[in-house]
C-alpha cells in the first residue's frame, strides 16, 4: 500500500470508503508493514519504540526483545533492501548517513556524530569466541578501490590496542599477524610497510618497514627489526637503505644493527654493529669535517703480527736461523711494522743486508726511512746507520756514511747479535 499525505477534513465533508481506506487503513499498513514511499512525523521527539520517552533522547529503541531463533544471527536494529541512485548520483551513495549538526548549551567533554559502547554481555550457556563494539563483516570488490574502513579526513585515535591480521591475543599496543601496507599495494618483505609517493625529481621516497620472521624457534623468532627502503625518481635512481635489527634468517648475526643500500639482498651492508659492540664499515669509510673526497677518507685500520725473513742480496740461507718475531699497526695508508730479535745462525748469504716478509708493499712516490737498533755494537751512532724501505719496494736495507749513501753489508750482522727496527711508511 502507498503512503498519502492525512488530508485535512472539514465540516460536513462527506466520509466515503475510498476516504477512510487511504487514510486509516492503507496508511497504517504503511507504517506497520512498511512501504518504499516515504513517511513523515513531523513530530520532533523525543520519540521511543519498546519503552517510554526519556526527554534526551530524540528516538530511541528500548525494551527486550528475543529471537525466536528463525536464523543463526539476531540484531536489534536490521535495514536492508535495495537502494538504487539516480544518475545524479556522482558524489556518494550510501546506505546510512549521519549528519547530525550539534550545538552546545555548556561545556561538553565529549562529542561525536557516532557513539559505540561496549556490548553488555551476559553470557547464558555456551561460550562466546569473539566479540566487539563494532564488527565490518567486509569489503566490497567492485571499485577500483575497496575498503572496509575508510577514515577520509581528520586523526585517528586509539586509546586501546589494535590488532591487525588476525590478532587474537593482544598484548601490546599494536598486534600485527599479517601485512599492513599504508600509502602502497606492494608489500616491500615486512610486516608493515608505510610508503609516501612524489613525483617530484630527486625527492627521496621513504619506506618504513617491520619486518619479521616467520619459522625458527622461541630463542630466534623475534624479528628483524626495522627497515627504512626507497628511491627517487630521475636518472639517477638510488635507494634510502635498511636500518635493522638483523638475525640468522637475513644475513645477520642475532642483535646485530645493520645499515644497507638493498634491504633485499643481504649481502649488501654498509654499516654494522654486531651484537658484541663491534662497529664495522663494510665498503668505504670514514671522513671528517664533511669532507667527501676519497683522499680524505679513513678506510681501514688493523693490527697484527708478522715474520720478519733477515737475508742478504746475494748467497743463500743454508743453516740460516733467528728468532726475529715483528708486529705492525695500519692506519689508513700508513703502517708502523717493527721487527726484534737476535741471529742464531747466519747461513751463507752474502752481499747487502736486508730484511723482507713486511706486512704490506711500500707505495709509490718517495722512501723511508726508520730508526735501527743493533747490539752489542759500538758503531751505530757513529756510523749513522738507518733503515731505508725503498718506494714501490718489498724489502728494507740498510744505510751508513754521513751522507746515508751506503749499503750496509750483510756481513756487518754477527750471531748472537740483536736487532730492533722501527719504521713508518705509507701503501
């Protein structure tokens, strides 16, 4: 039956059937049976279905009610049907709107267009799985974009914990199960990955990832932390890198803290700091005073021991035998090397003396020179003697005369006798 408008009557107005049906009896099936006409209560509350009237509420649905058990869910408040929009209709469509405009009489604490409380649950027989203040069964598919929850505008606030993925069991601000992609459709190996898009040249494009482990044991499933990737357009494309906490599972030793170029490749690391404290820079190295010129980089620092082999330009070792022992440190490009000890056996070497086996080969460019310490002797400091490792060479000779102009002759070495040098040149 169609909703007509109540007439108004007037005196002495005739009273037919056709009257009487339209105005009682097919506005009240209206009404109770329902129409796809339209209904108007011109009353503006309050109003009140299954109980009485409170003056602060404008419509309210109230009283008991029980199913009678017809399906497997129940509702209080059910709206269905089908709701078909005019061409007209290009902004928005929607099945329930509101659009309440609200203004205060005082001070007020709280306001909001919609307000969810907690459902009031006694639990009678049985027991209950889940349950939520607000539940979306799901998306729709047939938009370019599908969402179940869509927050157009404004900040979003939560007081409570959010689990997402299938979160059963919460215990954190933020239970994450599966994939959360923010700004991006493409999962970038993480658990959550935040990506914010520019079409501006050049401009870095920041990805946030949390990455983490799907199989291992209690002792090494914790994750790998978090990982910064991304890109910027242009030719020159580059990525941000990955700072993250890494384990076995990635490339890393449990704890470590890695800097990378590719997140995706675990090979590539940049920096580190392992588990144990150790910093490590894995390709370059270190500048000062925002220098970035490689002439100005420290690369490379290292400590050790090496077998200083004492012999002569000429001859050979036959029964050759000491007990020289050296240690070097390498800072950059420059190494101090010392070598000590004493002859046990001088073999059958002859012509200049010498000492090879150093830790590193002399660069290029001018030689150098180190102090020598030979004893027992009386001739050193009077014969200025000093050891010359000589540019581009792999081997340290000797020098005496004033002007260090001549080569110290294997011979000048006895048995028994010691030897301490100290010298300092560059790679």
């Amino acid at each position: 039956m169609a909703y007509s408008d109540p007439r108004t009557w007037v005196t002495g107005e005739l009273v037919t059937a056709a009257l009487m049906n339209a105005q009682l009896r097919d506005n009240l099936d209206a009404v109770i049976e329902g129409t796809t006409g339209a209904y108007v209560n011109a009353v503006t509350g309050p109003h009140a279905i299954g109980g009485s009237t409170v003056d602060y509420v404008r419509l309210g649905l109230t009283g008991a009610f029980t199913s009678g058990g017809a399906s497997t869910v129940a509702f209080g408040t059910y709206t269905s049907g089908v709701l078909t929009g005019h061409s007209a209709d290009s902004a928005a469509i929607a099945g329930v709107k509101l659009n309440n405009s609200i203004v205060t009489a005082g001070n007020c604490t709280t306001i909001a267009q919609l307000w969810v409380s907690e459902p009031q649950i006694t639990v009678g027989a049985g027991a209950v799985t889940n349950s939520a203040a607000v539940y979306i069964e799901g998306a729709a598919s047939e938009a370019t974009n599908d969402y179940a929850l869509w927050v157009d505008a404004g900040a979003t606030k939560l007081d409570g914990t959010l689990g997402v993925g299938g979160a059963t069991t919460l215990d954190s601000t933020l239970g994450v199960v599966g994939d959360v992609l923010i700004g991006t459709t493409t999962n970038h190996g993480g658990r959550v990955s935040i990506e914010e898009s520019s079409s501006t040249t050049n401009a870095l494009i920041p990805t946030l990832v949390v990455n983490g482990v799907t199989t291992g044991t209690a002792a090494t499933n914790v994750g790998t932390g978090i990982t910064f990737l991304g890109s910027k357009t242009g030719a020159d494309d580059v990525e941000l890198g990955q700072i993250g906490f890494q384990n076995g599972n990635v490339g890393g030793a449990f704890g470590d803290f890695v800097v990378k170029n590719n997140p995706n490749d675990a090979t590539v690391e940049r920096f580190k700091i392992r588990s144990d404290g150790l910093a490590i820079l894995a390709t370059k190295g270190l500048t000062f005073n925002a220098e970035t010129a490689d002439a100005n980089m420290l690369d490379d620092y290292e400590e050790g021991t090496w077998s200083p082999v004492p012999n002569g330009s000429t001859g050979s070792a036959g029964t050759a035998a000491d007990n020289l022992a050296g240690s070097y440190t390498k800072v950059g490009r420059l190494v101090v090397a010392t070598c000590y000890g004493y002859f046990t056996n001088l073999g059958s070497w002859t012509g200049d003396a010498q000492i090879t086996g150093w830790p590193f080969t002399h660069g290029s460019g001018t030689a150098s020179y180190g102090s020598i310490g030979q004893f027992p002797s009386t001739l050193v400091d009077a014969a200025m003697r000093t050891a010359v490792f000589p540019a581009g060479g792999t081997m340290v000779n000797f020098r005496k005369g004033s002007k260090l102009d001549v080569v110290v002759p294997f011979s000048a070495w006895t048995t028994g006798s010691g030897l301490a040098v100290t010298i300092s040149y560059y790679t």
